[in-house]
C-alpha cells in the first residue's frame, strides 16, 4: 500500500476499492460516516447476507409482544444507497488475504484493496446439530425472527411441547424468560434454560446473577446446569439426563467462522481475527476487523476484550475513521479503541420488567424495562431516519 491512495488508481488502473464484508454492528459506524462526508475516488461495496440487521436487544421483546418487522432492522440497502456504497447480497464463504480477495457463496470472487470484516461470529452448534429442524439458533438472527412464529404456534396447539433454551449468557437468559412469558397458559411443557457454565450471566456481578435466578424460578423456568449434546428427540446431558424437546434454543458461546482458517490472517488460539487496539490486523495492514469476529487485548488490563454488541456499537465510529486515515494515508497514525471499563446491559425479564447491570451495580423493576424500551427504539429510529435522509442523528461512541 502506498501513502496518498485517495484519488488514484489501484495498480490495475482501477479506482482504490474498499471492501466492507459484513453488515454488523460496527460497519453501522463506516456507512454514517461515509454518509456524512463520502471519500473521494474510492470505490466502496458493503457484502452483506441479509438487506436487514435485526437487531438483538429488541427481539426478547418482540417474542413476549409481537411487533411489526420494521420495528426490529434496520435497512442496510438504503443506508449503503445514502452512502454511496454498492451492496452486494451474499455471504462471505472464503478469502485470501496475501492476494487481496474475497470469495462469496455464489462462488464470485472479489478483489479489494482494503478489507474491513464485521461478519460477526457464528453460533457454536456443534453439539446440537443432529437435532435438525428442532435446533434453532439465535442466528443469523433474521432466521430466528423469521422461524419463531411457526414454533410459537406449533407450541401453543402441542400438548407437551418443551422449549429448550440452551445457553446460561445474557441472550439464554432473556430469551428463556421471554418465551416463558409467550407460552404462559398454553398446553406446552415449561421453558428449560440448560446453562454449561458454572455461574449464569458469567461476567456480570453476583447481584444481577441472583436477580436473573429469581425471576428464572418465578416465571416457572427449570435452570438445569450441564453440558448438553442432541439426541433424536431433544438433549442428553452429560449428567445422564435425557430431556425431550420439540424446540431447541441455542444461544451457545461465539465461535469463528471455519472461512477464516485458511485466510492467511493471523488469528488467535480460537479462529479469531487478531487485531490492535487500532482495530487493523496484526498480520496484514490493509485487513481491519471489528466485532466478534476480532480479538485483542485491552492495553490498560491486559485482558481480551469480551465480544458483545455493546463494543461492535462503539467501535464503529474508531473503524470508521481508520479506514478513512488509511485511505489518506497508508501510513497514518491511527485511532486506538478503548473500550468502557464498565458496559450498560438491561435484560428483559419478560414481565414488563427488566435488570439493570453495570459493574457491581443490579437493579430490577418496570422503571428498567422502559429505559431499556427508550433506548433500543430510539437506535433504530434514528437509523431509519439517516437511511431515509432525515436530519437529527448524532455521533455516539
């Protein structure tokens, strides 16, 4: 790469082009900013495997209170249209990073001159899979809001019918409740939240922890801890235990898409993308990566920042502004990210109430359920309105 790119050509004689794989949460950052003031001479194309990001916080409450689709995505089409950015619909199967190109599922082969991956990880279902169609993963997540109704109903007309929630995190945990809460009264079995680790909600304080576990026993939600792998009628435990299902939740951990393996990329001791704190990788200068799909320790702790939507979010104005350096300037120096010593979560707990988490702090009540309403609707409004070219959106990070 060579300093001054903006403006020229590659060394094919074509315009320098960007390649932004991925349509998660930290290329919403890349398609504002190039909305706002667009790079000149570049050529710019955004891949992404659905037109809409669902996204994540609403869809407990969207499980519990059944809303219009519109309500949950946001339109990446015409965010890219505003930006000026081509929008190719696929998935990213492969990539070689030494020859600079992307393989999509339709088997077309894109060139790039520089590359930013928001691709997101992929839901570890290894254990799960000879379920067949009993599994449901929490993603993608269009696939999950596109399915959930069909189980909702096969459920409420099915003596007997058990919905499994596999997975003790904050998206097990909100989930469980929230389907409890739809299949309240109706002649299915009750929710099952099946957690492999040896504290629910890990990561978040003992306070929250016991706040989730109360309202778990409260809705009637069976917590069962162990590991669980598919049997053909629901799971088998590694205690033995055999639980039937006629749908099983995962919302496992994140693992690295397998894409990844053969990229020529640096990546981690588990498949992930290894970056800086500047966000580009570690191995090949004109890659960046954000999101789950990237790993890096945060310089003031030394420890590797935890993947969640909270830092996707924050990190897309530090990518965003990155790749416009590196356009500029292959040399430039680049921003760093640092992310939050202590992140806001609220977890809906599927009866209009929900918890508020941060650090140490725990709190539960109505009053959280309607912060939390507050500001997931208001994100995605207001990219609704910049999609649409209304005025009033702000930076935020």
């Amino acid at each position: 790469m060579t300093p001054g790119w903006s403006g020229q050509k590659s060394s094919n004689g074509r315009p320098i082009r960007l390649l932004l794989a991925g349509g998660g949460h930290a290329h919403l950052g890349v398609l504002k900013s190039w909305i706002a003031r667009p790079p000149h001479g570049i050529e710019t194309s955004l891949i992404t495997s659905e037109r809409y990001l669902i996204y994540s916080g609403m869809v407990p409450a969207w499980i519990t209170d059944p809303a219009a689709a519109e309500d949950l995505r946001i339109d990446l089409v015409s965010l890219a249209d505003r930006a000026g950015i081509d929008c190719i619909i696929g998935s990213v199967v492969g990539m070689d990073a030494n020859q600079r190109e992307v393989v999509l599922n339709n088997g077309e082969r894109l060139s790039f001159d520089l590359l930013s991956i928001a691709t997101g990880g992929e839901i570890d279902t290894s254990t799960l899979a000879d379920l067949g169609p009993r599994l449901l993963p929490v993603r993608p997540m269009p696939d999950l809001v596109r399915r959930w109704p069909l189980v909702r109903d096969t459920a409420t007309r099915t003596p007997g019918f058990r919905v499994a929630v596999v997975g003790g995190g904050a998206a097990g945990v909100e989930l469980a409740l929230a389907i409890s809460s739809t299949l309240a009264g109706s002649c299915a079995a009750p929710v099952m939240l099946v957690s492999d680790t040896e504290a629910l909600l890990p990561g978040h304080s003992s306070r929250a922890r016991r706040l989730a576990q109360e309202r778990l026993a409260h809705a009637g939600v069976e917590l069962v801890e162990g590991h669980a792998s598919a049997t053909p009628d629901g799971l088998l435990l590694d205690s033995g235990r055999r639980i039937p299902a006629g749908c099983v939740v995962a919302a496992t951990g994140t693992r690295a898409p397998r894409w990844l393996r053969n990229s020529g990329l640096q990546l981690d001791g588990q498949g992930f993308v290894s970056v800086g704190p500047d966000l580009r990788s570690q191995s090949h200068p004109h890659v960046f990566a954000a999101g789950d799909i990237a790993s890096w320790r945060d310089r003031r702790g030394g420890r590797t920042v935890a993947r969640s939507g909270v830092h996707a979010v924050h990190m897309g104005p530090v990518l965003a502004e990155n790749l416009r350096r590196t356009l500029r300037d292959a040399g430039a120096r680049l921003r760093v990210y640092r992310p939050r010593r202590r992140s806001l979560y609220l977890l809906s707990t599927g009866d209009s109430r929900a918890i508020l988490s941060w650090g140490s702090v725990a709190m539960a009540g109505r009053w959280a359920q309607r912060l939390k309403n507050h500001i997931d609707r208001r994100f995605v409004r207001e990219w609704a309105r910049l999609g649409s070219g209304a005025k009033g959106m702000a930076w935020s990070n």
